[in-house]
C-alpha cells in the first residue's frame, strides 16, 4: 500500500475540491458547485474561471492544498501535474485521463511513472469516472451525477471497476440510497479492496456492492471482506470475466469441473459476500439491505390478494431454498377466523379482494402469520399509475398495514411488484421512510430476499467458524522445471503411507511370474500402470471382474495388444492388479489443484466415468473445516445415495466428511510441488472410503 490512508478519507470527505482541466473539468466543476458547501476551485492557466468557480493558472496558485482533485488533462500533463500535487500535499486525485496500463504494454511505463509521481497520495484510476460522496455532495464526476440538491443520509456504496456501469446506476429509478460511488479504473495505486475497507468504518454506508472483473490480492480483499462481515457491512458483487489457470492445469477431471468462475464463487462463499448476475438484482438487493436490514434466516412469509400470485410465489420460491414454512396450527385457527371463508389458510397466504385495502383487518392478519416465527415477511402489490387510478390509497392502505405489523414485530419487510415499473416513486418514499423495501420486478424482487436471507444465515454460520485463511498460491514451473503425472501404483502407495485407504493390490511387470496372486483375493481388477495414462478407462486400459490367476494373464495381453495398437507411444511400466471393491453405496470425486491465485481448490463430485457429464460437484478453497465439507456434500445429488436410496445401506456422512478431509491434509503438505490430485472415484462403503483411482500431477524439481 504505497497511499497513506488517511489521504485517501481526505479524498472521500473532502473540505476542498480542485479540477483541473478543460471542458471535462469545467462541467464537473460546475455540477459539484451546485451540491458541496466546501470551497470548489478550478486549475487552467488559459481561464478565468472553470464552470463558474474562481480559476487558478497552476497547483502552486491554489489556496492550499486540495483534499480532493479531479484531473482531466492530457496523459503526459497528468504525470506532471500528479507530482506538483503530491508536492504541495494534496489529499487524493480522480484521474479522469486514460491512455495508461489499459493499454497494455504501451501503457505500463506511464502507469509505473504516474503511481511513483502519486507519492502517498490516494490515486482513483487512471482511466476512471471518479467519485461521488452523496452524503456531502462532493462530486468528482464528468457527466451528470443524478445526485441534485437532495442529500443521502445513509445509503449503499458502489464502488466498480467499471465507468459506464456506475454512471448508469446513477440514473436508476428504484429509490435505492446511494451514499458513494467510486469508479476505480485501471487501480494503479488504490485497489477495490482499499475502498471497501475505508467505506466499511463510514457509519453512513449501510452496504457496499462491488462490479469487479479481477481481484489484485486476495488475502488483503478476504481479510477486508471479513472485516465486512463482523461489522454487519453486507457486501454485493457482481463479477464479470475470469482469471487464466495455469496452462498445466488441464490433466484432471477437477480442472474441468472447477473452472475460474466456480473458484471465485467458493471464495466469495467463504467470505459470506453475496454475489449477483445482473446490475438490477445487485440494486434490488442492496436496497434491501439498507432499508430493511438483513433476515435472520430462511423462513419467509409471502402475502398476496391473488391465487395467481401465490402461484407464481410458490413456484419460483422453491428454486431459490427459501422456506415457505406453513402456519402452525393455532396461527392457521386465529387466521381462518380473520381471513374470509374464500381464503385458504397457507403460505404464500391470498387473503382474498374482500380485505384488499381494509386497514381494521388486515394489520392482524400480517401480524398473526408474521409472528409465527418468520425471518422476514413480503407483500405482492402493484400499484397503478394516476392515468388508471388516480387515487391509489386503497393500494396503499395494504402496504401501511403491513409496514405496521413489521416494524411492531421487529421483521425485515418488502413490498415486491410483479412489474418493476408498478412501484411509483411517491409510494417507494413512503414504504422506504417505513423500513419497508419496495422491491420492483417479481423475479428480481424474489432474488434480493433469497440473497438477503441467505446472507443473513451464511453470516451467522461463518462468524461462529475459523476465518479465512489461505495457503499461498503455487508458482507457474519455471524454466528449469518440468511437470509429471505420477504413475497410479506409485501414487496410491503415497497415499496409503498417509493413512488413506486404498485397494489392496500387486504390481505386475510384464513377463512376471503369477505366483503373487496366489493369496490375492478375488474378483479382482487390472490396470495398465503408465504416467502417460492418467485416464485408463478413456484408452481401454483396465478389465475389471476378473476371476483366477487366468483371467488376470488373460487381461493383461489383452490390454498391451491393445495399447500397441491405439496407443503405441505409451510406455507400459506395468501391471497393478487389485481386488474389487464390492458393496459400494456411492462413488465419488474427490480433487484438489493448486489455483495461481488463490492457492489450494477443493472439487467434491459425483464420480466414476461420468463425472464431467453429470457435472453435480462443489468448490470449495482450501482450508477448510467439516462443517463446510458436510454442506458442500449435502448440496449434491449424489448425497442421496449415501442416505439410502432403493434398497442401499445408509453410510454416516461424517465418515466420509473426515476421509475428504484426509486428502486435503495430504495436499496440503505436498503443496510445495502438488498441481492436481484426483481421487476417482472415492468408494464409499458402509465401512469405509476406499481411494480405487489416483491420478496425481506434481512439479519436478531439480
């Protein structure tokens, strides 16, 4: 961190504002004179004045140092002017100008000389929009802010390595309380991670939603992201792009299950961070988490005056895992004596037109079913634009009831429209002054209370276990150094020095006497044992269910036929015959690689010669500990099997929770050189985890 944090709070509550520039300064002069109360003054030796405040011919010429700068000049101009900054101690600089490091190669010394001119001054970009602080009106932005007269008391954060999407955002007509926005650009020298944790400590920030399309540091953004969430500071990202795996990371069934976006994802997962596929649930969420808070849990109580509507409730909730858990008996009693004899008593609850709008009523009827242990609590109402109805307070009169029974129970609330345009600004005020969120759109609305209350039951969980802690990521091989695949036979004797088990098996050599087998228990398997065949079912190298020493000599001729003539450049080191493993209630893959940036990535999956095809896996990062390998399992389909299912034993999914664990010791402290580990499958049987493939891919070192 080469900025001095307290500048860059001088840059994000600033006293004084400078821009420097032509036409771009000057409007965004201009725009910031009309909000902030502190000076605002203008750089340009060729005027007089810079979008109506007093112009200075240079930096040296302003009354003092400026806390925040907005610089808009042309890229050489910039490096220079960063430097006449720093001298005179200016606080922080949104550097409109471009033309550096996104460039690429032809940008990156502009970039070094533009951070090393910067000195411990709080640096926005390059490349980059600049800033918005909507509780103090500063404003440090080249088009129109959205921002007005009207000030944010407390509001959501955006901070985006984007300048389009922010710029958009400001336009919104969702009533979301925005309190900054930081457009980081190219982060020279403040990164994303930087900003979050500066805003987290601002008491008039209430949730932070984040566009990134990489991260810089890892463990300094988990470090921050935890922080987060200790503070009850939600955070919302929405990721785009995806990092480059390391080129040797290609051999194993877990490179192609856990991809780049599924690493990010079990990291954002290991932090508690919500993540979002779209711009409108980013702001549907956050706006819920500003203006209601965070549920406590999944349980959910939905109401609405239509069958259709709880329908659709019923349906799309069920995706999503929220709990629509049904009335207890003496609530379900107390509401038919409420409710209209055309209603039905259930959650999603249509307490029918007859009640629609009754304000004696229906305040009982949302407190009754509210108060039967929900988490949080949702309205479905449109409501009609004045050319249709241009008295709506009988669509209002809803919303204020049910505004009423939350605030008097202490529930998060909403009020969800089927139409994101059904919401009309004047009533979002109203519910929003309520702490009840209006959330416009049904499927947009529906996703921001399924993040939210999983937030709120992933953070508690998250809180009560270890924190993050990473191993650091494995360095690409360099030139002096090769990869190899470790042979099965030599990889499985590593993992059952470990005290993992493994089939019990002999080695064969071509020609070799059959006299090893005549304790061998059979049925029993035989496999090519190459490093060049990493995947033998895939090159017709193994038989299985062979009976006798027969059998076995059998199989083996079979196979080196075979791989002569489909595979004459394998080179064959032998034989590894093994006894099946019988009565096995489910097969599995168990897979660790060494991400190149975020270290150790556990795959759990579905296995067997399917695995790619059926795609039922989960990532997680490594650490970890058993409550999060046992949720990982459970979230698969193949968990059902390990259950009983038609007739199979149940397996206890501790046992195999503590052999996956196993493994990742193992990795762990070979990760010195491990690339990839698959353990393919991992037979679960009532007794015990039985490792029957191993494909291991390490570093040589010389």
């Amino acid at each position: 961190m080469s900025f001095s944090p307290e500048n860059l709070q001088r840059l994000l509550n600033p006293r004084h504002i400078a821009f420097i520039g032509g036409n771009d300064a000057a409007f965004s002069a201009k725009q910031c004179a009309l909000t902030f109360n502190g000076p605002v003054w203008g750089v340009n030796p060729r005027r007089d004045n810079l979008g109506g405040v007093p112009c200075f011919a240079s930096v040296d010429d302003l009354p003092e140092a400026p806390d925040a700068v907005f610089l808009a000049v042309p890229r050489q101009a910039a490096i220079k002017t960063i430097e006449e900054l720093n001298s005179r101690g200016a606080g922080g600089v949104a550097c409109f100008t471009a033309g550096f490091g996104e460039l690429g190669s032809a940008g990156k010394a502009e970039e070094q000389a533009l951070i090393q001119a910067a000195g411990d001054m709080a640096l926005v970009g390059p490349n980059c929009y600049g800033l918005i602080n909507y509780t103090s009106g500063a404003c440090l932005w080249p088009f129109g802010a959205g921002a007005g007269p009207t000030r944010c008391e407390r509001g959501i954060a955006l901070v985006m390595q984007s300048g389009m999407l922010p710029a958009n955002l400001t336009m919104n007509d969702r009533s979301v309380p925005i309190s900054y926005i930081v457009s980081a650009g190219n982060q020279a020298v403040v990164a994303i991670e930087d900003y979050v944790d500066a805003l987290i400590d601002d008491s008039r920030v209430s949730a932070i939603g984040m566009y990134i399309e990489g991260i810089k540091n890892v463990d300094r953004f988990a470090s921050v992201a935890l922080r987060a969430l200790s503070l009850q500071k939600p955070l919302v990202v929405l990721k785009a792009g995806s990092s480059v795996l390391a080129s040797q990371l290609t051999v194993s069934h877990t490179g192609s299950l856990a991809g780049a976006d599924d690493v990010f994802q079990a990291y954002f997962d290991q932090l508690g961070i919500i993540r979002v596929d779209s711009p409108v649930v980013m702001l549907e969420t956050l706006k819920l988490l500003s203006v209601s808070g965070a549920p406590r849990g999944n349980k959910v109580a939905f109401f609405t005056c239509s069958g259709g509507d709880a329908a659709m409730v019923a349906d799309y909730t069920d995706k999503k895992g929220l709990n629509l858990a049904q009335p207890s008996a003496a609530t379900a009693r107390k509401l038919a004596e409420l409710l209209p004899g055309i209603a039905t008593v259930s959650n999603p609850l249509d307490y029918t037109t007859p009640l629609w709008g009754n304000t004696e009523v229906m305040p009982d009827v949302f407190k009754t079913l509210i108060a039967d242990g929900f988490d949080a609590a949702v309205v479905i109402q449109d409501y009609p634009p004045a050319h249709i109805h241009e008295d709506n307070t009988l669509y209002r009169n809803d919303g204020l009831s049910f505004m009423q029974a939350c605030n008097k129970l202490g529930v998060p609330g909403a009020v969800c429209s089927d139409l994101p345009e059904n919401i009309d600004r004047e009533t979002r005020e109203i519910l929003i002054e309520g702490k009840i969120t209006p959330l416009q759109g049904f499927d947009a609305g529906i996703d921001a209370i399924t993040h939210a209350c999983h937030y709120g039951v992933h953070r508690n969980r998250l809180l009560a276990s270890p924190g993050y802690s990473a191993f650091t990521a494995l360095p690409a091989p360099g030139p002096d150094q090769s990869t190899r695949i470790v042979d099965e036979f030599s990889g499985k004797q590593r993992l059952k020095s470990f005290g993992i088990a493994v089939p019990d098996g002999v080695l064969l050599k071509p020609g070799d006497s059959q006299r090893e087998l005549d304790s061998f228990e059979f049925p029993g398997i035989v496999k090519a044992v190459s490093a060049d065949l990493p995947h033998k079912s895939d090159a017709g190298a193994l038989r299985p269910d062979l009976h006798g020493a027969k059998a076995v000599s059998n199989a083996m001729i079979e196979i080196q036929k075979s791989l002569k003539l489909n595979n004459p450049d394998v080179r064959l080191d032998g034989f590894l015959v093994e006894t099946m493993v019988e009565d096995v209630v489910a097969e599995l893959l168990v897979g660790i690689k060494n991400d190149p940036q975020f270290g150790l990535v556990l795959v759990i999956a579905a296995g067997g010669v399917l695995v790619e095809l059926l795609q039922d896996s989960a990532t997680l990062l490594l650490p970890t500990d058993e409550d999060r390998v046992l949720r990982a399992l459970q979230s698969l389909k193949i968990f059902k099997l390990l259950q009983g299912f038609r007739g199979k034993p149940a397996v206890d999914p501790n046992m195999v929770v503590s052999s996956i664990l196993q493994l990742a010791e193992y990795a762990a402290l070979q990760r010195d050189s491990l690339l990839e580990l698959d353990v393919n499958p991992l037979m679960v049987t009532t007794s015990g985890c039985i490792a029957a493939d191993v494909m291991m891919h390490e570093i040589v070192r010389s």
